[in-house]
C-alpha cells in the first residue's frame, strides 16, 4: 500500500514552495505586459524571482541526494523539479526579449498568452498540493486535463498570432521581433504542459 511518512513528505512540500515561484513569476509577466512601463526594473524583479527559483529546486535536489528512501520514484522527483524551472527560465528569458529588441508596445495576442501561463501556473499549483494525496484527490486528474487544456489553446492562439502578422503590413524587423516573442510564450506553455504529464505518468504508476 502507498503510504508517505512525514518525513518523506518533505518533497512534495518543497514542490509546491517551488510551484509557488513559478506562479509568482507568471503573474509578473502577465503584469510586465499589460502595464508596460518600468520594464528594466520589472524584469529584474523576474530575474531575482527566477534565481529563487533555482534554489527551490537546488534544495529539492540536495535533499533527494540525502534521501533513501522517496514517496515517488527519484527520477521523477528529479523530473518535476527540473521542468518547474524549466517554466520559470523561459518566463524569464521572455521577459528579457523586451527589452533586448526594445519592444515599445505590447501586443494583445502576447498578452493573451500571458494569461494563459498565469493560469496553467495556477493549475499546476493545486496540482503539487494534490500530488501528497493522489490516491484520494478527486481534483488532480481534472487540474492535469485542464493545464492540457490550456495548452492547446496557446497553440491555437500561437499560430493565429504568427498568421496575422505575415498576412499585415506590418515591418519586417517587428515581425522577426515578435515570432521570437510568441515562441518563447508557447514554449513556457509547453513547460507547463510537461510537468502535468509527468505527474499524470505518476499518478498512473501509484493507481
């Protein structure tokens, strides 16, 4: 029988001080862009919040090297803290893409997308609250479909936002801008939708 003792519960409390981050920097991206000044000093903030980041999941690694033994295969301890990184370094090297092509307005379909990874970030969130009792969660499978959910509409946004600009008039240069833009947006979703599928692989494994 699947039982997590209190001191193996360690990993998914770190899991979610780590998902927390992660929302924390989502939400100052989706701030960056739809309030759109101060940006030098917002993406330092999402630089230092990214740094935490990684000592959330330094630590998580730190403690799984010391563990014997582990509430979910060790692997994938090492899987979703790897990839809930993974989100927050591509929020950050979003962020700084403004300010690297000297972005000077924002457009509504990045925006939209934004909003998006906001809200996966928050469906992974209650995904890593759920995970210490997946056995009984009657949420988790259904917060896992949702950040899927998402994700397919970020595609679907994605290309229309991609197909817009190259059917407009718009300059050549804003164009190369902005496909970089919406890839790293799309790609922050991605990460987003490949933490839920390693916890939906663990959900299955412990069924």
């Amino acid at each position: 029988m699947f039982r997590i003792t209190s001191k193996e519960e360690i990993f998914f409390d770190m899991f979610v001080e780590t998902v927390n981050t992660t929302c924390k920097s989502a939400e100052m991206l989706e701030e960056l862009m739809v309030n759109y000044i101060n940006v030098g000093d917002k993406i330092r903030a999402i630089e230092e919040t990214e740094h935490e980041g990684d000592q959330h999941v330094h630590r998580i690694l730190e403690q799984l090297n010391r563990s014997f033994i582990t509430p979910i295969d060790r692997e994938d301890i090492n899987l979703i803290a790897k990839e809930l990184d993974n989100i927050t370094d591509a929020i950050e090297a979003t962020a700084h893409r403004f300010n690297m092509f000297n972005v000077q307005n924002v457009r509504e379909d990045a925006i939209k997308l934004a909003h998006m990874i906001v809200e996966c970030t928050k469906e992974l969130q209650g995904v890593m609250v759920d995970l210490k009792n997946m056995k009984s969660s009657k949420t988790l499978k259904d917060r896992i479909i949702e950040v899927n959910r998402i994700e397919d509409e970020g595609d679907n946004i994605y290309r229309s936002a991609i197909a817009k600009m190259f059917v407009s008039q718009m300059d050549s240069i804003e164009i190369i801008k902005w496909k970089e833009i919406y890839e790293y947006l799309e790609n922050t979703l991605d990460a987003c939708e490949d933490v839920a599928n390693i916890v939906e692989g663990v959900v299955m494994k412990h069924a």
